[in-house]
C-alpha cells in the first residue's frame, strides 16, 4: 500500500530566527519513500540537514523576520501489515544488553526513573518478564491517562501523567517509557505519521503522534499506550530518550506557531498522489 504524508506549519518570527526542524522520514523508512520528501519554506531560504546522535534527520534554516510558511509533502511505501505482536520475546539481564540500549534505560527531560521506581515495581514486580511485562504496562498506562487535547501541555512529565491521569499520546509514551525503564527494559521515545488506516476515522483534526520502542529478544518492537492495539501505516520520523530529542522543532528567537496541518491518508487507486 502506499500512503501519503505531509504537514504545513506556519511561524511568526518577530526577528530573524535560526530553526532546527525533525520532519523528514526517519532513515529506517528512507528506502520507502516513493517520491523525496524537502522541506519547503515560504519565503524561499537555504535548508541543510545533518543527522543526530540518535539516527534522525535534522533540518536547519534562518528564518526572516514574520510570516515563515514550512510544508512537506510526500507519498511512501508500506507493507500494511499491523506492528507485531511477539509474546514470547525475552527481557534482558542488563549485564547482557548491548551498550547502545544503555542510555535507554536512565531517566530523562520527561521520563523520571528515580520518581517512578517504587511505583513501578509495586505493579509490575510480580509479572513475567519479556513481552508479558510491556504489555502489562501498557494496558496499565491505557487506562490510567484519560486521553484528550484539552489536556495538552509540553512541559508534562511522565510522573506529572501519572499523578494527574490525563494527557495526549506523547504522555502515554513517557508514563509507559519511564515504568519499562524502571523495569530493567530499555525503552526509546518514537514520534512520527499514524493516519486512521483499518481504523474507524477520528473526529479531531490529525497531529504527529508519540509511541515507543521497547528492546525484547534482541529487538526493538513497536508498542503503542495510547491505542493499546496494533497499528497499520506507522511512519516513523524520529527516536530519541523522550519528546525533547524528537520535537518538531526548535526555534531561536521569539516565534510562536500560528498554524499547524497535518496529513497521513492511504492512497487509493486513482487518487491524487499529492496535495502539493
């Protein structure tokens, strides 16, 4: 199947102000891309990229003072299968794991480890190990926050999710990061494209939207708290320890984002392959 991606996001700038941006297809999913996905800015300005220390694509521009308009538009291949389910995956002895998923057991910007520690443990002490144990947590989490973008906030934690029980997808990822980290299961933050596909269609307006990574069996597999069910049609853009490694972007300079569109919709035999 093939979906089509994209988002336009308008900046006012009150002076000339340098950007960084995460909007480009992770390059996991690079190879999938059936047309290229630039980004596009309004006014006309040099856009250069470079890749972090997690893997992801990062884009940079200077942006002139007022009205800066940023759009991406892009159709990729996908295989249409939902995220696995592989409930017999193993955790690791954390003397066993590779020293790449050491950072992705310790606390981080959102995801207190040290707060949630006893917490987590008084749960999920008593369940299997591996798959079962995730799982545990997810559907723990899945009922725990309420979920509603009248709850949005960008400086809420996973211990502030926790205590307060409400929040949108990217709280779910960090309550269910932080409880697997303190479980000794490394866990990495995702955001990225996840359009209604197999699903019935929501009636708010599509946004990015925050999921998570766990390593199991040798592998990082997909989990989602929010939904709480595997997804077709996940795009990824980016992962990090949590939502300050993977935002959309970072401005330097006073701006404020005045308009936000985001697009992820399967493409159908005979459909405009663009919105461009």
């Amino acid at each position: 199947m093939q979906i089509r991606i994209g988002y336009e996001l308008t900046y006012q700038c009150q002076q000339i102000t340098p950007m960084i941006l995460m909007l480009n297809v992770h390059p996991d999913r690079a190879g999938d891309l059936v047309t290229p996905d630039p980004i596009a800015t309004d006014p006309p300005v040099p856009v250069t990229t470079y890749t972090d220390l997690f893997g992801n694509t990062c884009a940079r521009l200077l942006a002139p003072a007022g009205t800066m308009r940023i759009t991406g538009d892009a159709l990729v291949r996908d295989s249409g299968q939902p995220d696995p389910v592989v409930p017999d995956a193993l955790q690791h002895a954390v003397e066993d794991l590779p020293p790449d998923t050491l950072v992705f057991l310790l606390g981080s910007r959102y995801c207190e480890t040290d707060r949630l520690s006893d917490v987590a443990w008084q749960l999920f002490g008593g369940t299997p190990p591996g798959w079962a144990r995730v799982q545990a947590i997810l559907d723990y989490v899945h009922n725990h926050i309420t979920f509603g973008y009248q709850h949005a906030r960008s400086t809420r934690t996973a211990w502030e999710g926790y205590n307060e029980g409400v929040g949108v997808c990217r709280d779910f990822a960090h309550l269910a990061v932080a409880l697997c980290r303190c479980m000794n299961i490394p866990a990495r933050y995702c955001t990225g494209y996840l359009g209604d596909i197999g699903v019935p269609p929501a009636e708010s307006p599509m946004d990015f939207s925050g999921w998570f990574e766990a390593y199991l069996g040798d592998t990082w597999y997909t989990f989602d708290a929010r939904h709480n069910t595997p997804r077709i049609g996940r795009i990824l853009i980016g992962r990090g320890r949590d939502a300050a490694d993977v935002a959309i972007s970072n401005t330097f300079g006073p701006t404020w984002l005045s308009g936000f569109k985001v697009w992820t919709d399967e493409v159908r035999s005979g459909e405009p392959r663009s919105r461009a």
